[in-house]
C-alpha cells in the first residue's frame, strides 16, 4: 500500500495522464510524467517529468528510481518497457495485461476463451488467408490491422463490392484480424477498477455516440436493459479477475437486439482509464482518476454512485473554441487539455453535463 507523500510515475503525458496527476493531487500523492515529447499536457500539472523516448533505458530506470509505483496512460507503451520498469518498481496494470490489450488477436482469443462473445474473427497474414477469412466469415466484415489501431485508424470496411487486396492494401498489409460486423443498436462501455486483492467496483454502462471514428457523446445510465446492464459488468468483472487486473480499465460493447431481447458482443479492452469514463469527473461520487490511484495504490476503491443523468461530450478540434460558451452555460464544466495547438481530429477538451434524475 502506497502512503501518502508517494510518487506515481505515468507513463505517456496527454490529457489521460494529466487527468490522473490532477486526481492524485488531493490525496496528497506527487506525479512524475515520463513522455517522449516536449510541452506534453500532463508536464503541467505533475511535480516531474522525463522526457525522454520509450526505449531510453537508462532514463527508464532513473525515473522508475524517482517514483513508487509506474502505471501508464496508453496501450501503446512497449511491453519490453514495462518490463524494464517492473524490475525496479510494481508496474500497474502489469506487463501481461498490456501484451494481450495491444494486439487484437490475441486479445480476441482471450476474451472468447473465457466463454465471453466477440464478433467472429479469423487471423489474416496475406491476401490469401483473407480470401479464405471472407468465405468463412462472410460479409460485410471489418479488417483491422492488429496493433497500434485506435479512433478507427488501420481498419476497413469489407462490403459485397470491395476487392481483398484494396481493402489489405488500406491497412498498410501489416498482419490483421478479419471481425464479422456486428449489427449493434448501440455501442457501450463499462469502466472498472480492480485492486490487486481482488476488489472490483464498476461505473454504470455508458453509452456511446461516435463520429468519424472519434467518441462525440457519452450518457449514463445507457439505454439498456437491467439485464444487459448486469451483463456486462459482470463481463468486466470476468475479464479484470482473468488478467488478474490492477487499476481502471475500459471493456467496449456493442448491445445487439434479437429475438426480442438484448445481448452484448465485447469489442476491445483498455487497459488504462478511457475516455467513455470522463463522465465520472463531476457524475460520479469518485472520478475513474482517482478510482484508478486508489487502486494502484493498493487503496479503498470509492464509491461509484452516479449524481444525475450525465453527458460528455467531446471537444475535437475547432469545437474547443467554444470554451467561453461552455463557461457561460449555467452547469456544465469545462474540461481543457492544454493542448498548444488544435489539429482536426485532436481531443482538446470535454464537457460534462449533470441533468436531475427521470
Ligand atoms: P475499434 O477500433 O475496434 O474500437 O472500432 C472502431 C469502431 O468501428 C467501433 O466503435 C464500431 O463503431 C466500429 N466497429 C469495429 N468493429 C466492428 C464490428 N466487428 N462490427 C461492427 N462495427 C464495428
């Protein structure tokens, strides 16, 4: 258990990170952010920063010696790196987790193997294994390159029309995974935390608007049934205890209707806070920043109740500019990045909203 004086190093220093050093904060613990690029949002607020490259060795072990326990912001961080780190400090969520998370794959298999549902899949190295991926999953189907995809970047649609070598030339022919496309209703997330012990609490399932790939929207409670709703945090449960999770993590949904009933199909795992949970920052009774502190610090989980119906919504690009409109808007809080420069596309900020209850 950590105490409180405590320093948390971060690995990756965007608004996620930045968010988790301003929740550490008031617990009284300090923050050391270790990034590759300069004016990263989370130097702001930390007590330290690195900035150095992922594969930096000895500037790795000098910050892992500077901190208490290493977590990270971003599935991307090289496995190879946080094993690095945990032979100095405890690595939360560990090395493990991050190796399944970062490759579709594998991912996939793990999830199906604990008798969970995913959208059928098939592994697809070349354009032959994708023609035969085609026969035997049919169409439409969406391919996905299997690392480093996130916000819909190395994916493609496969329609009745589309030719196998333009859809593996889109996604650059790295080696990919071929998904069936799931005819959801809607798509939902259930953030978790998970201590080292064994203690689980989730937030209710958020529901999700995307656009252009980019999370717009984000509501709670989600239009689901009670039914769904167990359902899917129980998936959460399952899959934190399995990889024997330490920390905040995301579990991505779509809910398909059927037969008159719901049923949830999981996509992906975050294994980090996710942006389907900034809701929690003014909803929730504790934000998933500082769920994910107390849990890595080996802490009580806080309580998850929800304080209203509640709305996120994301700034992208040139929407960040409304700032003052958002400020002037009795009840909404405005969250920004800090981010120097606004690119389309780029998180700049969000917005929550709190709504009284029915
Ligand atoms: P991902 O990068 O896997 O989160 O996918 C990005 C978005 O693409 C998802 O939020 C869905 O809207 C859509 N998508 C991905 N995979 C599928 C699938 N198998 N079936 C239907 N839609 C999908």
């Amino acid at each position: 258990m950590l105490a409180p004086g405590s320093t948390i190093g971060i690995l990756g220093g965007g608004q996620l990170a930045r968010m988790i050093a301003l929740a550490a904060a008031p617990l009284g613990l300090k923050t050391h952010i270790f990034a590759p690029e300069a004016g990263s949002p989370a130097f702001d607020v930390a007590s330290a920063h690195t900035e150095a490259a992922y594969d930096d060795l000895a500037a790795l072990e000098r910050f892992a010696h500077g901190v208490d326990v290493v977590t990270y912001e971003f599935e991307n961080v090289p496995v190879a790196t946080a094993e690095h780190l945990s032979a100095f400090r405890p690595v939360h969520p560990g090395a493990r987790a991050l190796g399944i998370t970062q490759d579709r794959l594998v991912e996939k298999s793990f999830v199906a193997g604990l008798g969970i549902e995913v959208a059928p899949f098939a592994a697809v190295n070349d354009e032959d294994e994708l023609v035969h991926a085609l026969d035997h999953i049919g169409r439409p189907s969406v391919l996905k390159t299997r690392r480093f995809g996130y916000d819909g970047k190395g994916q493609v649609m496969i329609r009745e029309e589309d030719a196998p070598k333009a859809a593996f030339d889109a996604i650059g022919r790295h080696p990919a995974i071929l998904e069936g496309f799931v005819p959801f209703v809607r798509e939902v997330s259930v953030v978790a935390a998970r201590r080292a012990d064994g203690a689980f609490a989730a937030y209710e399932v958020t529901e999700n608007v995307h656009r252009h790939h980019i999370l717009h929207r984000s509501t709670v409670p989600a239009n689901v049934t009670p039914e769904t709703e167990a359902a899917a945090q129980e998936i959460a449960r399952r899959i934190g205890d399995a990889l024997a999770y330490v920390g905040v993590f995301a579990v991505e949904l779509f809910v398909v209707e059927a037969d008159g009933g719901q049923r949830v199909v999981v996509n992906e795992i975050a294994p980090r806070v996710h942006n389907s949970g900034h809701w929690t920052l003014d909803g929730a009774e504790t934000s998933q920043f500082e769920q994910h502190v107390r849990a890595i610090a080996g802490w009580p989980l806080g309580l998850t109740t929800r304080r209203g119906r509640v709305e996120m919504t994301n700034l992208i690009g040139d929407e960040a500019g409304s700032w003052h409109k958002v400020l002037e808007e009795k009840g909404a809080h405005l969250h920004l990045y800090g981010k120097a420069e606004s690119r389309p596309g780029r998180k700049m900020g969000h917005v929550t909203r709190i709504f009284p209850e029915g």
